[in-house]
C-alpha cells in the first residue's frame, strides 16, 4: 500500500513557515487507509482505537467518514463527547475499567465494555447495570510486536462461568473479544481465535445465550513499505475464516495502528553533530521522549530521510535531552549532515505523539493538517504534491 511521505520541497516549506519539529498529519491518507477497510473487509463495523493516535485532525476525519470508536478512559469519552460521538458508536474496550471511565461512559451513554474477570462484571454491574458485554478471551500469539494477552483475555475454561456471573448480575452478554497482538504480521493467531471463539458461542448458545458480535480487536499491521506486508492477502484470509466460522455473527474491529501508522511524517532539524568513539552522531530536536516514544513504547525502529546524497555512513540519532536512554537508532546508514539539516521519518503516526512528552522540558512537536497547509501554500506545496512513495 502507498503511504504518505512529504517530498524534500514540502518538508522545506513546512520548517520555513514553523518551527521544528512538526508532526504532519494527511486525512487523505486516514481516509485511503479507512476507505481500504470498507472495501475489503466489508463485513467489519470499525472502531477506531484512538490511543494509536488521538489527534483531533484525524479522530474528526473518522468522524466524518462514519467510524465508530474504541475507548480506554473516561478522558477519551470525554474528548469524543466533546467532538459529538454518540454514546452508541463506542465501545469501552478495556477490560479493566475506572470508576472515573464508568461514570463518564454512564453519563455519555457508552453502553458496551469488554471485560475478562469476575470483578469487573460487579463494578459494571454497578455503575452501568444494563451494559451489553462482550467476554475478552485469551489467545496465545507468540508472533505479535506487542503481545496483549498477557495483560488481558479470560483463560477459555473460565468463560461461561464468567458470562453466566454476567447474566446474574443483570448484564446482557451480546458477544466475544479477542486481540491478536499488535502489528500481527500473521493470519494463524486470527484462525485459533476464531475457533477457539466458535466453540465457546457455541458452548454458550446450548446455555440460553445469543453471542451475537465477535470483536476481532486491533492488531493488523502499520502497511508501510519496510514491513513487507501483503494486507490484501491477509484481509482475505481473514474474510475467509470469518465466512467459514461466522457466517451468522456480526464482526466489529478496533483497529489503531493501522489507521494511523502511515498518515503522519516527523519533520526533525539536526541540532548537533559530534565524532564519538570514531562514529558520526547526530542530535536531533526531537527524540524518544517526544514523537520518538515508539522506540520503547511500540519497539518500532523508524525510517528517517535526509533527502541528502553521498555516502551512507553508520550513524547514531540521539534526541534533544539530557538523558543517555534518548537513542533513536545505531549505526544507521546515512549520508554526512549538517547543523540545521532536516531529517524526516515517515509512517510514525501510530504511537508517537500519542505518548510523547514534555521530558527535560522540551515542547511536544506541533501537529500540523498537511491537506489544510497545502491548500494555504497554493500552487508552491500543489506542484510537487506527489506525496505518495510507489511501494
Ligand atoms: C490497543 C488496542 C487496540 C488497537 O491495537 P492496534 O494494534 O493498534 O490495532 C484495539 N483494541 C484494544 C482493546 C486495544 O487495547
């Protein structure tokens, strides 16, 4: 799939007008990876889990595109309630929730939580009493970037017992949950929960329940070009084990990383360049505290583009703070730079500035709509607008 990658002549535009860093969001690429969703996967209701990336620029483009929403917190309820998502278009999706979360879900009319323990179902079934609920399953994946269900998902054993604790305590079970893990490059862990899930509405169906929704999760991967996916074949794979074990069930997905991954560029500036230990290094004015955070948050190692010629020499990326953990990569090809140069890394929207920081006092990257300063730039930004790198 093609992502979004500003040309060196837009990058230049930008840090003429602001300052750096910037984080440069495409809706154009939202839409396009959304758009992909619908088309292939048409059978898939989508809620975007916003703590990928929680930018208004993008949260207001899945609005209007027609996206429902995953939420985690009573301050992502909030912010979608501000923005004017109903209540019925999200889904509490932590199976751990606050009081705090309860209450704002309460009062927004969020009327749909995962859940995965027996605790839970008695705080659900007291702050939000005629929830519909859908029971999170473990799954075993050992393949994902980031495995979730050590965190999260009921032992299969344990399942009815927990929807029929559910259904006492006045809930109304409707489905199951599942999440394959993070960046899941395989469509095996998909099959084993799919059957896994068969056998427990199955199980359930002979117990008087109607488990009505499966939600796949989040999990399918970030399409950029060094992560030698092939989504169309995954997709169909998918669709196919979907037909083959749900024909007769509704199939929601919350995913995050693969709606936002590749919509965002980060335009750094070197700030400093020294000679240690005989290898080049460079620092940059924004790092692992700021939209960097994915190299710990989210082990992603990220692409960076200095639009330069010469010589690729293996060089180390610090970021701007005073802490020796602020590394962004080692001995990475590059040609020699300069105080000033800018350096761009493409397909950083998931996990980047939605955790970045204010460490060591340095300010968060401003996040720019790269649709909205192309229409103000006019014919400069239009003439090279081909934003999109051929994978
Ligand atoms: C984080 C999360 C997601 C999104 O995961 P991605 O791998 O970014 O798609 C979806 N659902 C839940 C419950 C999550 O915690």
């Amino acid at each position: 799939m093609k992502s979004f990658k500003l040309t060196k002549e837009q990058a230049e535009i930008l840090v003429n007008k602001y300052p750096t860093p910037l984080a440069v969001i495409s809706t154009d690429q939202v839409e396009k990876n959304y758009r992909f969703l619908l088309d292939n996967m048409p059978r898939v209701r989508v809620f975007y889990a916003m703590k990928a990336n929680p930018s208004p620029i993008i949260i207001e483009k899945m609005i209007d595109m027609g996206s429902s929403f995953d939420v985690a917190s009573d301050g992502e309820i909030r912010m979608l309630q501000s923005m004017g998502v109903r209540g019925e278009n999200m889904i509490y999706a932590n199976p751990i929730k606050t009081v705090q979360g309860l209450m704002a879900a309460a009062e927004a009319g969020v009327n749909r939580f995962t859940f995965d323990s027996e605790r839970e179902v008695y705080k659900m079934a007291e702050y939000v009493p005629d929830a519909e609920v859908l029971l999170r399953v473990r799954i075993k994946n050992a393949k994902a970037l980031v495995n979730l269900n050590e965190k999260f998902g009921a032992e299969p054993e344990n399942a009815i017992s927990l929807l029929n604790l559910a259904r006492e305590q006045g809930l109304d079970p409707v489905g199951l949950a599942v999440h394959v893990g993070s960046q899941t490059l395989s469509t095996e862990p998909y099959y084993e929960a799919f059957s896994l899930c068969r056998g427990i509405i199955d199980e359930a169906r002979q117990l008087g329940f109607s488990l009505n929704i499966l939600d796949i999760g989040g999990g399918l991967p970030v399409p950029a070009p060094d992560t030698c996916v092939n989504l169309e074949n995954m997709v169909r794979e998918i669709n196919a084990g979907l037909d083959k074990f749900f024909p007769d069930i509704e199939i929601w997905a919350e995913p995050g990383r693969y709606i936002c991954g590749t919509v965002m560029n980060a335009i750094t500036r070197v700030i400093g360049k020294q000679i240690r230990d005989g290898k080049i290094c460079y620092y940059l004015d924004d790092g692992v505290y700021g939209i960097f955070s994915g190299v710990f948050f989210d082990h992603w190692e990220y692409e960076l583009n200095s639009f330069k010629q010469g010589k690729m020499l293996p060089s180390t990326f610090f970021g701007p703070s005073c802490d020796s953990l602020d590394v962004l990569t080692k001995d990475y090809p590059c040609p020699d730079l300069q105080i000033d140069d800018i350096v761009v890394a493409s397909d950083c929207g998931a996990y980047t500035v939605a955790s970045a920081t204010n460490f060591n006092g340095f300010a968060k990257a401003r996040v720019i709509h790269w649709e909205k300063e192309k229409e103000r730039l006019g014919t400069a930004a239009e003439q090279k607008s081909d934003c999109e790198a051929v994978v």
